[in-house]
C-alpha cells in the first residue's frame, strides 16, 4: 500500500473516532493577467506572450482537543497568448495534513500532490530555465515531536517524494529522506539544535542511485524585541559513482517593527536536479521588504538569487516589486513588475520581465 493512502486511512479513522470542536473554511480566488517577455530566458529573445490566470483555493480545518487535521485544494488555470512560447497548463494540487497531540508529544502525517511550471521552479531553485515543462511532485511524509526533558526535544521526519516531467530533458526520480532533530532550548531566548539526516536518490531511467548523508548544528534567537536570527552550518556528502563532501549552511535574519517588516536569507546546500538525476550543490540569497503604506495598501520589494554549481548549473536572478491593496472586506487587489535574469554554465545570458495586474476574491468562515 501506498504511503498516501496509509496517511489518508489513519487520518480518517482517527478523525471519525473523536468529535470535532471546531472546524473552519476558507476560499480564495485570484485572477490576473500577465505579460510575461522572454519566458524562458533565451539569449535571443523570441518575444513574449501574454498570460490569463485563474488560481482558486480551498481549505478545509479542523481541531479538537488532540486532533487537527487539514485539507486542502488548489488549481493554476493558465492561457497563453502564444503557445510556441508557453503552452496553456492546468496545475491542480491536493494536500491533507493530520496530526495527534499527546502531553509531551505529537504525531504529524501528511500527504500531497502539487504540480508546477519549471520555467518557474527551475529558476527559482536552481538558476537556470530549460523548457517550458510541467512538474508533478507526490509526497508523503511523517513527523514525530518527543519533548525528552522541559528544555530538550527529539524531532524525527520521514518524507516521500517523486517527482515527475512531461519533458524528455528531465529525469523522474524519487527521493526518501530521514532526518533527526534534537534541540536544546538554553533559555527563553535561544535555542540550539543539532540535526543528523540521511537521503537516497533514485532515477526512474539508467542514471545510478544518490545517496546523501548531512549533519547540521545551529542555533535559533530573538536577538532583540524586532531581530530574530537562525544559522547553521555543516557537511555534506554524496555517493553514487564518485563521492563529493560539501560544506553547507545557512541563515535566516528577520526584522519586524511597525509598518515595516523584512527578511534575508542565504543557504547553501545539497539538492535533488532533474537534469542529471542527482544532487548538486546550490546557493541562494533572498531578500524581501514590504512597507504598509495605509491601512489597506503594501509594497512589497523582494530579491532572489541561485546558483547550481556544476555542467548543468546557471546563476538566475529575480527582482520584484509589488502593490497590494485592500479594496473591501474580501477584495484585494495585486499590481507587479519583475526582472528576471539568467546566465547558463556556458557564460550565455538571458533576460525578461514581467507586468502582471490582478483580482483576489478571499472568504473566511473564522
């Protein structure tokens, strides 16, 4: 039996079991148009088309007193003015989480379908556009909280994914991960962790099996009443034909006061390419600002920048900015202009942007 269906099985049962104390719903509808020029980021710019999409959203809650659970429900209806350029997709996703509480501990399972355009993924994650494809992702997983001691607390996950394409110049595979987590909260203020996992890559054609062992120690603050920070850093190794150690890492510095709230992370890591059916080293740096101008309008500035390091890799590049205006009590509506760069591992550069205007319908039962 599949792991989705045994995490849909338990989370019926257990939720047909005990009462629901309460439960609640959500709806949101977003629909926009966008111009989207040079969506692949070719070095010679082909043109642009222009984009109508229709995002609805469904989520379902509940929770009682050991029980919560939650289901969810989306879809990207996608048109495209030129299709030689971006094809016309429908993107559905599913998702239900479901977890129990016990004193001094708790159990999460969940499960989800979710697809995507790898002209956005893969730039986002990696730095670099291939094809206009579809992604298909299929998860499962499971996570378990034991609070050892007050201040000590042991976190081991499970998760299940395989990952899919529509193209012939990306390989399926899939990806079982373990990790282990143990934290230590020194005081009110700070914690540490030390975090120990493991991970196996396997190609659905020829290509050899991946195997991935990490371990991390960091820490996690609230340096002052608006800065909090999280770092860590450690070692990575992967085996398959040639064995590779790595150095990784990260951090995550936040600052929130008034009107004013922004973000910076920066991470480098070990992670599943569809290209090669392998991990790869990539690096990011994301940065974000928003700014509530009035009661009801945001402006929001963000930065993202990846790299993939090896012959398939590329540095990309993303700035936004955007507009959110709160029009009536469930109306909101978006303005927003991106830049987009990329340059292969060849040394070849691409560019585009983006012009997107658009309409969101949101309803809480809450």
């Amino acid at each position: 039996m599949r792991p989705a269906n045994i995490a849909f099985r338990v989370a019926l049962l257990s939720f047909a079991s005990i009462g629901v104390a309460h439960a609640q719903h959500s709806v949101r509808v977003a629909t926009e148009i966008e111009r989207v020029e040079n969506p692949l980021l070719a070095p010679v710019n082909p043109g642009g088309a222009t984009v109508i999409r229709i995002s609805p959203s469904y989520i379902f809650e509940t929770e009682s007193d050991r029980i919560r659970s939650r289901f969810s429900m989306a879809a990207v209806l996608e048109r495209s003015s030129n299709t030689q350029l971006l094809a016309n997709r429908n993107y559905p996703s599913l998702g239900y989480t479901w977890g129990y509480t016990w004193p001094t501990a708790s159990l999460e399972l969940r499960a989800s379908l979710a697809e995507a355009a790898t002209r956005n993924t893969e730039l986002r994650d990696f730095g670099r556009v291939t094809v206009d494809s579809r992604e298909r992702t299929l998860a499962a997983g499971a996570t378990w909280n034991k609070e050892l001691t007050e201040r000590t607390r042991l976190t081991v996950g499970l998760e299940n994914h395989r990952v899919s394409y529509d193209s012939a110049l990306l390989q399926d595979y899939r990806e079982q991960e373990l990790t282990t987590r143990l934290s230590w909260e020194a005081t009110e203020r700070a914690t540490y962790f030390v975090e120990p996992g493991y991970a196996r890559l396997t190609p659905s054609g020829l290509s050899p099996e991946s195997t991935l062992n990490r371990w991390l120690v960091g820490a996690t603050g609230q340096l002052t009443p608006e800065w909090s920070l999280t770092a860590f850093a450690g070692q990575a190794r992967t085996g398959s034909a040639r064995k590779v150690s790595n150095n990784v890492g990260g951090l995550r510095l936040a600052y929130a006061e008034g009107r004013l709230t922004s973000e910076l992370e920066l991470a480098r890591d070990m992670e599943p390419v569809g290209t090669i059916a392998a991990y790869a080293r990539t690096e990011t740096a994301r940065a974000r600002v928003a700014y509530q101008l009035t009661e009801s309008a945001t402006v929001t500035a963000s930065m993202a920048k990846s790299r993939t390091v090896g012959t398939t890799g590329g540095i990309g590049s993303v700035f936004a900015l955007s507009l959110e205006n709160q029009l009536a009590e469930n109306w909101m509506s978006m303005l927003g202009v991106e830049d987009r760069k990329s340059k292969d591992a060849l040394g070849l550069v691409g560019k585009g942007w983006a012009v997107r205007a658009g309409l969101v319908y949101l309803f809480s039962s809450r």
